[in-house]
C-alpha cells in the first residue's frame, strides 16, 4: 500500500496517541504525522514531550502534560483536545508498562500502579472518549496491550494479568461499538526493541542466571533472534486505524512473530 493512499486516509484526521514520548508511541506520532494527520499525544514527563515538540516542530503536533492514570487528567486532556481541534477521530491507548517479575518480585503498591496507568488508564480514555466519538459521528479505538496476556508468564505475573484483562475489556467494548460506528481493536505486541524489552531482560538475566550481560544471549531467543522492530507493530495500528480495516472489531491482532502460539506437550 503506497504512502500517497494512505495519506488519503488520515488528511486533517484527529488522531490521539498517549505515551507517544518515546518507544512505539513515538512511532505513531512519526508516521500519523507524515501521513498528513492532526496529533495530540500526552505523557508524564514534560521534558520529554519538550523533546518530542522540539524534534517534530509541527503545528499538527499537540503536547499536552497528563497522567491517564488520573480520571480528571484523562478529562482535562480531552477538553484541551476538543478546544484545539474540535473533535477525535482515532483513540491509540499506548501508554503504561506494568512491572515484570514473579508475585514476589512485584509488592502490592507497584502492581497497583502498574494498573492504574494501563488498565485503568485505558479504560478511563475510553470511557472519556467513547461518547464523543458516538455524538461525533463515529471513530475508532485502538488498545496497544501486549502477548503477556496470551502467553501468562509467571515471570511477568502482574502485567500478564492485566493485559488478559485489558483484551477482555477490548472485546467486550467492540463487540457492539459498531452499532456506534466506533471499532474497538487490540494488538498484542510481543518483545519490540526499545528500552523497556533490554531493561526486562536484563532483569531476568540477573534473576535467572545472575549475570545482567546475559540479557542480549535472552533476546537471541525469539523468532529471527531479535525483538519486534518499532514499525512493525506501528504499521499495523496504522492500518487497523484506516477504514481499510471497517469491518475489524472486539478482536485482537497478535504481532509476536509467533511467540503466543508455541505451544507443545513437551
């Protein structure tokens, strides 16, 4: 699909990615923008959406200071939002990284926060969003989750629980939001190569073998013995966003080369 097709598609959309600092989000904020998209995107750490502004410098670009883990943030986000541009076309729910590590690894205050900013984070800026989509018109929703809801680590006990959670949520949502003419859609990213997938290595290299230099043998572990690159897991929310994808909804589309379904008997 040429990149003067798709540009078709998101021309003067309003498009809003939280946690698109950094890491996939940042991602999507590239190619929303080069796509000829408006872009709001939101984070906690206001130096690094200073950086983001200052790298991009577009005036389709809008930064705005606000922790999804708080309801009235979520709120005064989307005001901002509205005030700008008058209206929401695309939901990406990106930001939040629950901790990895067993049930004792993880204390009850961190796996508390860790929820608060995914999964009550994306459930808060659904239910934010979802009526003005439906007064709007229509839009779409995309929940960026990940594997562990698949795959049920007990090494990652906390965020594979919420991330199972956050897939029943999107399927619930999206088995009936095209009545609305919103769709609900889920990917399922497995290890992508940004900071948070060689932090979590390291973390097991150190726990399983007591050697943190051990964590780049761990990546070698996964399909083509690397992670995900960025893009191609941002490509395909871009795709899913488009009315390419109209009849996808309350279903997930896993993007792990195959990790979630290695199964065996032995």
């Amino acid at each position: 699909m040429c990149k003067l097709k798709l540009m078709a598609d998101y021309k003067d959309k309003i498009v809003v990615i939280t946690g698109g600092s950094d890491g996939i989000g940042k991602a999507l904020v590239a190619q929303f923008l080069a796509l000829g998209a408006k872009v709001a995107t939101c984070g906690r750490t206001q130096s690094k959406l200073d950086d983001l502004a200052r790298e991009f410098n577009s005036p389709n670009l809008l930064v705005i200071t606000a922790d999804v883990s708080q309801q009235s943030d979520c709120t005064s986000f989307i005001e901002k939002v509205v005030s700008q541009w008058g209206t929401i076309d695309i939901l990406i729910n990106n930001a939040g990284a629950i901790p990895s590590g067993d049930l004792w690894d993880v204390d009850q205050d961190s796996w508390r926060k860790g929820w608060d900013l995914k999964v009550y984070g994306y459930v808060g800026m659904c239910r934010a969003f979802y009526t003005k989509m439906k007064n709007a018109g229509g839009g779409v929703i995309i929940n960026n989750i990940g594997n562990g809801g698949e795959v049920l680590d007990p090494k990652y006990i906390a965020g594979a629980s919420g991330n199972a959670s956050l897939m029943g949520f999107t399927r619930a949502l999206g088995a009936f939001s095209l009545d609305d003419n919103i769709r609900v859609v889920g990917v399922n990213p497995g290890p992508v190569d940004t900071d948070r997938i060689y932090n979590m290595l390291k973390k097991r290299a150190i726990k399983d073998h007591g050697d943190e230099s051990r964590a780049r043998d761990l990546a070698k572990g996964y399909p083509l013995e690397r992670p995900a690159h960025k893009h191609e897991v941002s490509d395909i929310i871009v795709f899913l966003s488009s009315y390419r994808s109209g009849y996808v909804s309350g279903t997930i589309v896993t993007v792990d080369g195959g990790i979630a379904s290695r199964r065996s008997i032995i």
